[in-house]
C-alpha cells in the first residue's frame, strides 16, 4: 500500500480545491492510505472526510505563539509534530502550502519523496519542484491535480480521461438532523428558500471587505427576491459576519430574511444549503462550500480572478463580474491598492438578480 500525506495549510476554499485531488488519486491507486495536513479552522472538515487515514493540525500561528514565550518550547512542540508525522512512515507528499517550513518538517521526518509548487524559492526542501508564479488561466483544483502526472505509483495509469472529479464535502449524520432541525423550526421547506452570504468567510482576514459586494445592494437583492419569487431567504456567515448580516436584514423593506450568522458550523452549513434552491455568495469559502454540496450558485467576483477561484467544476454555476478592464486585480497572490472596488459598487442588483433568476 502506498501511503500518503497532503499538504494544505490554508482555508476551506482552498482545501476544498484539494478534494478533486483526492478522489483522482483514489482513482489511481484504489488501495491508497492518504492523511493530511491542515490548519485549525479546517481540521473538522478533514477529519470528517472517510477517504483520509489521519489528519493533522498545523496552526502556524500557534507555533509562533509559543515561540516569542519560549524558543525551546517551540523545538520541542516543532520535533513533536516531525515525530507525529515520521510514525506514519509515509511514502511521498503533495505539498500545496507554497512555502518552506512544512516542507522542511516533511523532509526531517523522512519522507522521501516530496512534490510541490515552487513559489519564490520557498520549495527549497522539495524533491519535485514545479516553478510557480502564481495561479492563472485556469482553475487552482487543475493545477493541484497536475501534480498526479509527478507522482510514479504502483498503480499508475497513463492518465485520466472524462471530466475531473469534483469538490466534495462530508456532513455526519448528525449535521444533517441540525439542518433538518433548523428547517422545521423556521417553518421552510425543502427547495423553497435561497441562501445569501453577504460576507465571504475568513481567509482575507481584515481585507475580507475588499471581495464584498455592499451589504446594501444585498439587502435590495434579497427584498427584489421575495417579491419575484416568493422564496424564503436564509443570510449565512461565520460569527464575524453576525452584524454584517443583520445590517443587511434591517435594510430590507418587506419580510426579513433568517439571520443564520454565526449559528453553524462548516458542515452544518453545508447540511443547510444541501435544501436550498440556489446559494448567492460572494468570492470566498462559503461559495465553494455551496458548490461542494451541490447546490446551484450564483457568485459575485471582484478583484479575484473568477477563472483561478470560481466554483469548480463551473457547470451549473452563474458568476457574475462587472467586466471592467481592470478586474482581476489581484494577481500572483498581491492584491493591488485599489482605492475605489467600482467592480463590486458599480455591480447592479438588476445584473445579479438576472442571474439568480436563470438558476430559479
């Protein structure tokens, strides 16, 4: 059996765009052991998916944490995680984390074989080094699943033909019933409401405004839904999306959307959306949650480049972008200083509901 660990530090968008990945390699080789390495935020999603063996939490955060108290706690916890990882014995790694400390911790812990994205030098400790710019032109999962063709298996095939797998999510039994919970007590019905993500999840942390489209036009969509369908509407965010989704909700002229902010977990969110008609989110994790569950969306992109980070696949999804010469704007990971977001401001309710309506 080969045994296998992937590398993905980073938030639940981009973990996600592994799970193709996954699946392909399962694809490959049926008999396959694969574990994974991944932040806090997303280790219950991991942990939840019955494809992977092990999953291990990598907060780069906390090791610095515990660094500026105490350089000789941090080697310890730092020659703990090496241990935790050469117990496994693993034959090869895909590291997607574009960066040099998980490869060094995967090179200490032996193991042998080590592929990965090469950006600014920072694959140093990589025995198969893809040179990166950056992502463009094409789809991040398609770029992590190119890393197959590194990888010499056993049971290697000459390549995959048809359509690539898609993301996919695990809910437990349990997130299911909190979702169907949630529903009766709020008197909806299957298919019969949309979700609204006015915010777009974490991963931009104080930036994360700058992929928002202005929670007042998400307030005129939301009532102009209502009227032209009849729908019930559901606003979704984490708890630092709270305030921003009743904002939204008290600026609506008729019946008030159901705010959900704050009152779910990843996979209960997307138990949720599992009973929408359709998702209206902007660019960001919650969108590919959607996506990942199976749910049509309809996303609103800005600066970002909807080619790299829209839904994946895209069929059956709608994305919806100003098309001013300027966008994308954010390039090789660096967001330019963009004083204005016209992209986002001058996007009209009218231009985003005909969307929605063709998903309807």
């Amino acid at each position: 059996m080969k045994n296998i660990i992937v590398v993905c530090p980073f938030g639940i968008g981009d973990v996600l765009f592994t799970t193709p990945f996954i699946a392909a390699l399962k694809e490959e080789a049926p008999d396959i052991r694969i574990s994974y390495i991944g932040n806090a935020r997303t280790f219950p999603v991991l942990k939840n998916d019955p494809r992977l063996h092990k999953v291990f939490s990598y907060e780069r955060d906390e090791f610095f944490a515990v660094y500026k108290k105490s350089p000789w706690a941090f080697l310890r916890k730092w020659q703990g995680f090496i241990t935790d990882i050469r117990r496994e014995k693993f034959d090869a790694a895909f590291d997607f984390s574009l960066g040099s400390p998980l490869g060094l911790a995967l090179m200490l812990a032996g193991v042998p074989l080590r592929i990965g994205y090469d950006y600014k030098g920072r694959g140093r400790w990589l025995t198969q080094k893809i040179p990166l710019k950056g992502f463009e032109g094409r789809p991040v999962a398609g770029y992590y699943l190119e890393l197959l063709k590194y990888w010499k298996a056993d049971h290697h095939k000459s390549g995959r033909a048809g359509a690539p797998p898609g993301m996919a999510l695990f809910p437990s039994e349990s997130d299911r019933n909190w979702a169907r919970d949630f529903l009766a007590q709020n008197s909806l019905s299957d298919k019969k409401f949309l979700c609204l993500y006015p915010g777009g999840g974490a991963s931009w942390g104080k930036g994360a405004h700058q992929k928002r489209w202005p929670a007042g036009q998400y307030a005129k969509l939301a009532d102009k839904i209502i009227e032209k369908t009849s729908l019930a509407l559901i606003l979704m965010g984490d708890k630092s999306e709270i305030e921003l989704c009743e904002t939204v909700k008290n600026a609506m002229r008729g019946p008030k959307a159901i705010n959900a902010a704050g009152k779910t977990s990843v996979l209960q969110a997307a138990a949720l959306v599992c009973h929408a008609r359709c998702v209206v989110a902007n660019d960001g994790g919650p969108l590919h949650v959607a996506v990942a569950s199976g749910v049509p969306t309809a996303s609103i992109f800005g600066p970002v480049d909807s080619v790299v980070y829209g839904p994946f696949p895209a069929k059956g999804h709608k994305v919806i972008i100003k098309g001013l010469s300027c966008q994308p704007c954010y390039r090789r990971f660096r967001m330019t200083d963009c004083q204005h977001l016209s992209c986002l401001k001058e996007l009209s309710v009218e231009e985003v509901f005909n969307q929605v309506e063709v998903l309807l």
